[in-house]
C-alpha cells in the first residue's frame, strides 16, 4: 500500500473518529473506539513525566500495540535532566517509509485555562495527548498488513514549554537527533479531538506532503469534514 493510501486512510480516520462512528467493522477506523481510548487516558489522571498515570500510559501503550500485533520498543533518552521515554511501534525490522507520532503526555499547568482558579492545576489532556494517541492505536488496529513500512511514535516530554526547568518538544528532538533513519514523510497527529474540529493549513510542514493531505481532505469534504485553507499557523 503506497504512502498517498495511508494518508487517505489517516484523514479519513480523523473524518471518522470526529463522528464517533458505532459499529465500524474492524478493518475499518473506529471511531467510537478511538473515543473509548480517550476516556480511559483522561481516567489516568495527569500523564505528566514522572507521574503515576505517565507510567501507567506507557504501559497500556505497550499491551494495547501489542494485542494489535505490533512490537514495541522505547527509546530512552535525557533532555534537560529528565528522563524521556518514546514508545515505538514496528511490523518488522524495515526501515519505516512514514512515520506517523503523536505525543502521550500532559502539561503541568492549565496556564491558558479561562478560569484563573485552574490556571495552577495540570491540563486532564483530553484534547491535547489523548486524542493523537487515540487516533493512533486505531490505526494500529486497522492498517493493513499490505502497507508501507510504517513506524507508530508515541513522544514524550513535548507539553512543557514555558515550566521552570522544561521546555517544548523535549521528546521529539531527542528521537529526531538519535534515531538514525530517513522515512519519506513524518505525519504529526496533535489536538484534533475539538468537538467543532478545524485542522489549519499550518506553515511548518513539507509542503508536497501537506498538499496532498489536503488534496485527499478535499475529497471528504462531502462527509462533513471542516477545512480552513486559507489560514497559516506555525
């Protein structure tokens, strides 16, 4: 199966997973299930590094990855004298060709939350952690055997910018530094649980991979699903 066919698959997996789709067979995205998921990680608590639910959700990554079939390793690392532990799913010892991530962790402080009374109170990460890691072990359960080698990255150590002592995407730039392979497109799954989703056509990306993700967005759009070309976002 070719990178654009798992595009397709992962787009229309978010059109899906928006809908919370009932009674999906189980070659096909779930997106009642991915819900599910999402509410078992909010019951953890805060997956804050080093706290009780961040080790409780690495290990219900694993056994989750797993039971779907796939291997699953962790890359440890170290970045501002925290301990950082991405979770990586393989099919095989193929070089991946995409690698799709998402992070698993939560921040420390709600700093943007309205409500100043809560603004010292860790983010429950529903939205930002738990839904591209839902998104993701769908896809774990779903994608065919036939596809692409294709790696599963679950970062850690991303939500923590502007907290004494941490900054952002401590995670990801300790696997990009370290893991020595050259896949032909990264594919980053981030907040798209918003109960009025709208996914920007942010400036930071490759820009022929972005094109065609949103050349296959466009042909969803007759299900529903809510685009805003025209806005840049870092």
């Amino acid at each position: 199966m070719s990178i654009i066919a798992i595009l397709l698959i992962i787009v229309s997996g978010w059109y899906a997973y928006s809908f919370k789709a009932y009674n999906a067979s189980p070659e096909f995205f779930d997106g009642a299930r991915a819900y599910e998921d999402i509410i078992t990680q909010v019951q953890m608590g805060p997956r804050t590094p080093g706290s009780q639910g961040h080790a409780q959700i690495r290990e219900w990554m694993r056994v989750e990855l797993e039971n779907a079939g796939w291997t699953v390793e962790v890359h440890e690392s170290q970045r501002l004298g925290h301990p950082i532990y991405n979770i990586v799913a393989k099919r095989n010892a193929e070089p991946p060709q995409i690698i799709l991530a998402a992070h698993y962790d939560t921040r420390f402080v709600a700093d943007n939350d309205p409500d100043p009374a809560k603004q010292t109170e860790p983010v429950p990460g529903a939205n930002d952690g738990a839904s591209g890691v839902a998104v993701l072990l769908e896809l774990a359960r779903t994608l065919p055997d036939d596809t692409v080698p294709v790696w599963l990255v679950f970062f850690d150590a991303e939500d923590n910018g502007r907290v004494d002592g941490w900054d952002w995407i401590l995670g990801s730039r300790a696997f990009a530094e370290e893991i020595r392979v050259q896949p032909e497109a990264v594919v980053i799954v981030d907040m798209i649980g918003d109960a009025n989703l709208n996914i920007h056509y942010e400036k930071n990306s490759d820009p022929i991979i972005r094109a065609e993700i949103w050349s296959i967005a466009a042909q969803l759009l007759g299900m529903g699903m809510s685009l805003s070309p025209m806005k840049n976002t870092a």
